[in-house]
C-alpha cells in the first residue's frame, strides 16, 4: 500500500517514495534536512554531518515547504505531529523530538499503535 506523509499545516507531501525529509534546527543555529524511513519505529536518520544533537537534546522540526513549526502544540511540545495517507485514509503521527528518544504514535480514530523503546512515555498525552 502506498504511505504518504503530509504537513499538517499546508498539506503538502514530505516524503520522496519512502523517505520522509523534515528540516530540523539545533539550538537555533544549526539547520539542514534530515531524511527519515517512512516506517514506523525505523530510527535510521540520515542527515549533514554538520547538523549535530547530543541525546536528550531537542530538535526542532519544520516543514520543508511553509516552514510551520511541526511541534504538537496541543498535546506535548516534545511531539511532532505529521499527517499519515495510507490508502487514501489519513491519520495523525507523532514522534518524539527528543534524540534518542524512541517513541512513535499512530493516532486513527479512537485508537493508537505506539512504536519504539520508548513509547510509554507520551501515552498520556495523546488525548485518549
Ligand atoms: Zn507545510
């Protein structure tokens, strides 16, 4: 089945076939690209070797095309929240911002799938 991920805000699509490319910034100095798999609990991150984080560090994620904030304002501001497409029905993300941190939701309705060692974490912020 085809996935899609999507900005929130303006809609428009952030993955090139299965990669996810998001534009991150460090400590409001360092910004560039990062390319995510677009599975779910895949942490592989592929990025410039000059954008730098230490684990536990924040990183602040913007959507490549109207520069949004992806920060999920409403539920944790340590989530990131994007729009999933899969067969044409959509769902909410969210991923934690926190590196290192291993936690992934997938929000459908009234249900939720969590990814990643640590998934326990924000369960109580996704609003269920
Ligand atoms: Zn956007």
């Amino acid at each position: 089945m085809e996935i899609n991920y999507k900005c929130p805000k303006c809609k428009s699509y952030l993955n090139i076939g299965s990669k996810i490319v998001l534009s991150a910034k460090v400590d409001d100095q360092q910004k560039g690209l990062l390319m995510f798999s677009n599975e779910l609990g895949n942490y592989e991150v592929k990025k410039h070797d000059l954008v730098q984080y230490k684990k536990g560090q924040k990183v602040g994620f913007y959507c490549p095309i109207c520069h949004s904030n992806l920060a999920a304002e409403d539920l944790n501001l340590n989530l990131v929240k994007v729009i999933m497409e899969e067969g044409g029905k959509e769902c909410t993300v969210l991923f934690s911002n926190i590196a290192g941190e291993h936690a992934t939701y997938k929000l459908h309705g009234k249900k939720y799938e969590a990814y990643g060692k640590d998934k326990d974490k924000y369960i109580n912020f996704l609003g269920f």
